[in-house]
C-alpha cells in the first residue's frame, strides 16, 4: 500500500500495528513518518519536550516482531512514572531540565515489551499541576483544533500530540482530571482507571496520597481498551491490588452492557457556570444513550462541593511544599528560583498548615467515597460535561500583575497565614477548578471515569467533551458504552492538518 501522512494520522495504534504485522508498511517507514508529522507540528503546537532520533532508531533493531504493537510509535507524558532510563523527567520545571533517569518504570517497561517505539516526551504543567500546560521553563502548548486556545491539563503536550495525528497514543496521567481534561479540549478518548490499576512502581508507590493514576489518550475506544490490557496489573509493593478483570479489556469491550440505570447531572459542584453548549451537548449524549436502550434520569451524589474544593487546595499545597522542598535540597536556592511564582505561593501556603490540618483532610475523602457510592446503589453510571467551560485563551489563566507582585512580596516574606488572610489562594483555586468542576470527585473516591468527544462549541471551533462515571473497577462497563457511542456517533478525533 502507498504509505504518507495521510494513510498515517487515518490509522489508530491498532491499525498501525496490523499494517506493520501483516508487511503493508515497515516500523521503519512508520518511525520516517512519525519524525515528518514532529517536524510539521511542533514549532506548531509546542507539544515535545524531549525526542532522541538515535535512540528509536536503536529500539527497531532490537523489536520483537510478535509483540502485539511492535513498531508503534509513542510519546511519554514528562513526568512520574513515566520515567524512560537515560532520558530526563522534568515535571514540567526549570530546576529538572538535566534530571536524567537510571532506570525504566514499571510502566514504560511494559510499553517496550509490547512493542512500542518512544519517540520521545511530551509537555506538562510544571508539576503537573494546572488545568492547561503553560510552564515557563518549556513554553505554552497550543491546541491544534484552535492554536489561540490551551490544550487543558496536565496531560496537555500528549493531547496535543495525539489529536495532530503526530503519534495514535500518548501516556497520560489524572490526579483530578489531568487525563479527562486534556481528551475534552482535544476531542479525544481519556479513560482514567481505577485507584492502583496501573502501578506506578518502582520510583512511586501512589502519586499525591492516591489521587492520581495513569494512562493513555487516543483517538479509538479500542486502544484504550487495549492499552489499558497492557498496562493493567499491579506490581510487588503496590499500596492497591484492584480484582482483576473475567477477561481481557478488549474482549469485555465488546460485549453488551445491557440496558444500563444512567444518572445525568449538568449543574456545577461549585455551583458555578456551566457553558449552554456544553450542556446541550451532554444532554443531547443522554438523548443517544436513551435510544440505545438505557435509562437515563437526573439525579446527582450528595456531596459538598466547597468540601472537596478545600480537600484538592490542600492536597494541592502539601504535595507542592514537598516537592519544593526536594528541589531545595537537591539544587539549594538556585533550584528554588527556577519554579514557578504561582508554585512557590502553593508551597508556602503548605507549609502553613500543620500535619493535623491534613490528616483532617484526608479523612474527608472517605466521607466523600461513601457519598459517590450510594449513588452507584441506584445507578450503573454517572454523566456529566467533562469540563464547564470551552477552552481558555493562551494566557488567560494567568495571575494578573497586581496580584503577581502582591505574591511575590508574600511569599518573600515567608507569611503563609497572612497569604492565606488575603483570600488569594482561594481565588487561585475557585479560578483554577471553576472551569473544570467535574473531574475531581473521581480522584478523590478512586472511581474509574472516561471523557469522550461528543461534539464542539464556539461554532463548531472547539472541541466538548462528556464524561461518564463508574464504580470501582468497572473500566469494562465505561468502555462497553463509550463503543456504543462511538459506534452511534461520528466522532472527529483528529485535527485537521
């Protein structure tokens, strides 16, 4: 068959793998054109952080040709755990631009023994920690639906990269909808397992006390489906062992969830805006749910949503105030003034609270665990929008300069309380998760969920993603029905060129 970019970005991982097994194409002109599609895109999209040419061309001459993607290319999302050896992780920050990692994760391992060929690292918020991917250390990374508009986050350079059509898969990772997030605002798949499904060992035993866990993003329900086989499975050591699945995730895929109890809920947990068209397109999901057999009625958990604001600052601010406090250790001041001023201002606020203050908080997720669950008594799933509003501008998320140099005198002065006397990290928050409401719930109570692209706004500039919700360990009934709206949809998951 003739082989360019248009054959390319048509194919999904699994019909780029069936076209390398079956001798339609070479790893070899595949991996060319992956490096075209990079040259084309990324003084673009920003997407890349990190490629090596050398070093994939030295993963095709060790692949195994019976690996089931062998030759498939892949990018890693720029942080923990997806650490590649001898290739850096830098989460995003300045101060670990030359950290150079000594060994794969139990992840990436698993990526290479199925066949995938790296091809290099993606963007990401620095410390994985905002809604859109503008670190200052790498630059913004820009949608390719609409380049003025952010990507979301922190899983931003992967969706980037993935809804170009530059690679069919990019790793990503969700500790409060950094996977769902990224798939709504580039019209893309995002599964989030559930809590502990795929191990973040060696380097990890849970990222940020269990909230986060990882994955891919795609254009297909069936790779994330497969993917999701491969990278399934705890490892010795891990803080969770989830029951295994009765057969493969590709396999359950396919099978009929039957007529399923589906509640509907478009209003905000903050009780803030919620964008007409995203709503529209979320109850016009329900309307192709219902002729597809299943109920679907309104109803919603019965949660505090102010609650489980105040719960995600304070994990927020306490991971943040560890992880500077690393920096400073390993790179003393110097590495301290290569982080972010937003960062710092999280840091100090940690650093204000006592370990009393968080204990407390933590014992609110159980609160909130039981709250979700009594919801799944009554129903199978749980839809809501992905996000609240449409994308942002580049740089419309940005502290404005008054209240930049008000932070910055803060922050000099080291007085975490009268940071927190100014309201302004709670405006920072408010500002941060007004947009992405609905994603959160899922982090805290370890609940699988899925975005999936069921349409655009902004005259069909931008793309609106959907979420469905699960109890724990039903990534198999998430994916039955997302094949279902897929198939009873026409998806547009890939950017035009």
């Amino acid at each position: 068959m003739s082989f360019g970019p248009d054959q390319y970005r048509q194919l999904d991982a699994t019909a780029l793998a069936e076209a390398i097994r079956n001798g339609s194409v070479s790893a070899q002109q595949v991996l060319e054109q992956t490096w075209q599609e990079i040259d084309f895109w990324q003084p673009k999209l920003n997407a890349l952080v990190w490629q090596d040419r050398e070093r994939t061309a030295a993963q095709l001459k060790t692949l195994n040709p019976a690996a089931p993607f062998a030759g498939v290319p892949l990018l890693l999302k720029d942080t923990a755990p997806n650490h590649l050896a001898g290739a850096p992780t830098t989460d995003g920050c300045g101060a670990h631009r030359h950290r150079i990692m000594q060994r794969n994760s139990y992840m990436v391992d698993r990526l290479i023994r199925a066949g995938f060929i790296i091809a290099g690292k993606t963007n990401v918020p620095e410390f994985c920690l905002k809604g859109t991917t503008e670190p200052e250390a790498f630059g913004p990374t820009r949608n390719p639906w609409s380049s003025d508009h952010i990507t979301g986050g922190s899983s931003g350079g992967s969706a980037a990269a993935v809804a170009a059509g530059i690679v069919p898969v990019a790793t990503a990772s969700d500790g409060g909808g950094s996977i769902r997030i990224p798939a709504a605002y580039c019209s893309l798949i995002g599964l989030k397992p559930t809590r502990g499904r795929v191990s973040e060992g060696p380097h990890l035993g849970q990222l940020w006390d269990g909230m986060s866990t990882d994955h891919v993003l795609v254009r297909s329900v069936r790779d994330s489906a497969a993917l999701l086989d491969i990278l399934a499975g705890a490892e010795p050591g891990d803080p969770h062992h989830p029951e295994p699945p009765t057969d493969s995730f590709l396999n359950l895929m396919q099978r009929d969830p039957g007529k399923l109890r589906i509640a509907i809920d478009t209003r905000s947990p903050l009780a803030g805006e919620v964008d007409p068209e995203i709503r529209r397109i979320t109850e016009q999901t329900a309307e192709k749910l219902t002729a597809l057999g299943h109920s679907v009625e309104e109803a919603r958990p019965d949660i505090d949503g102010k609650l489980m604001a105040r719960c995600y600052l304070m994990l927020y601010a306490g991971q943040v105030a560890c992880e500077l406090a690393e920096i400073r250790q390993r790179y003393g001041a110097e590495g301290l003034r290569q982080t972010e001023l937003d960062s710092r201002v999280l840091a100090l606020l940690g650093n204000s609270f006592t370990a009393g203050d968080y204990a407390q908080h933590l014992r609110h997720w159980n609160t909130l665990a039981r709250q979700f669950a009594a919801l799944f008594s009554r129903f199978d799933l749980y839809l809501t929008p992905t996000t609240a509003q449409p994308p942002a501008r580049i740089g419309e998320q940005d502290l404005p300069a008054g209240e930049a140099i008000g932070a910055r005198i803060v922050t000099t002065l080291g007085a975490g309380k009268l940071l927190r006397a100014t309201g302004l990290v709670d405006k920072m928050a408010e500002q941060a998760l007004a947009r992405v409401p609905f994603t959160q719930l899922a982090n805290f109570c370890g609940t699988p969920g899925i975005s999936l692209p069921m349409g655009f706004c902004a005259n069909g500039t931008l793309p609106v993603g959907v979420q469905l919700n699960a109890a724990q360990g039903q990534e198999a009934l998430l994916l039955q029905v997302a094949k279902q709206l897929e198939s009873a949809s026409q998806w547009h998951t890939l950017a035009p060129r």
